[in-house]
C-alpha cells in the first residue's frame, strides 16, 4: 500500500469558520500566498476572479472549498512545509477581504517528514 499524499496546504477550525464569513459575505473566494510586498507574506483572500493569475502561480489545493495558489518562486521557497492557515486578531493585508472583521489570516508552517516528502515526490507534487 501506498503512503497518502499529504496536503500542500490546509486550514484550522477558526479559519474554516472565517471562510464560511467570508463567502456568505462575498460569494466565492479564492487565495493567493503572498511574497512580500505591501502584505508580507499573508495569505490574501479575494472574491473569485478578483486577482488575476499568471503562468507562474500554481493551484497549492483548496482550503473551505476554495482555491489556494502560490507564486512558482515562493513555492520553491515553501515546498518542503505544509501551509496551515490560521486566523489571528489584527488587521488583515490592506487588500484581504478579512480586513474589516478584526481578524486575519496568517500562516504557519511545518516541515513534512521523510515519509510525507517521498509520497510528495511519488505524487509529482514537488
């Protein structure tokens, strides 16, 4: 039997419950994982369509349903961590739609282990 592929990226509790917020509010969503720039590197949420992807982003997996991307180049950066997205107080990235809710959205990470890494591998994922 093989080794399951484990998630690229995956959410808390408390964050799975702004998502649902958030899309009765806008409808559906979508992320990007931030670089840097204005927002550092935040998980930004959009309303569907409202960022425009290029050849460089790649679909990561789906948090609530909703899809989450990441540059080529932060995925190189990031490849070898699970993205946990969290919900913390604060103000959220200027152009997140959490902003106004008090909360935002903030990754932590893990490093996968040698087991994860090679199903990883296996899957193409990496």
């Amino acid at each position: 039997m093989t080794d399951p592929v484990p998630l690229q990226v995956t959410a808390t509790p408390a964050a799975l419950a702004l998502i649902e917020q958030l899309r009765a509010t806008h409808g559906e969503l979508m992320f990007y994982q931030s670089g840097g720039c204005c927002d550092g590197s935040a998980p930004m949420c959009y309303a569907a369509g409202e960022f425009m992807l290029g050849d460089a982003d790649r679909l990561l997996g789906h948090i609530g349903g909703m899809p989450f991307y990441i540059s080529q180049a932060q995925f190189e950066y990031w490849k070898h961590t699970q993205l946990i997205i969290d919900v913390v107080d604060g103000r959220g990235g200027m152009f997140s739609l959490e902003g106004p809710t008090g909360r935002r959205f903030l990754t932590r990470s893990r490093l996968y282990d040698d087991t994860e890494w090679a199903a990883l591998q296996a899957a193409g994922r990496v």
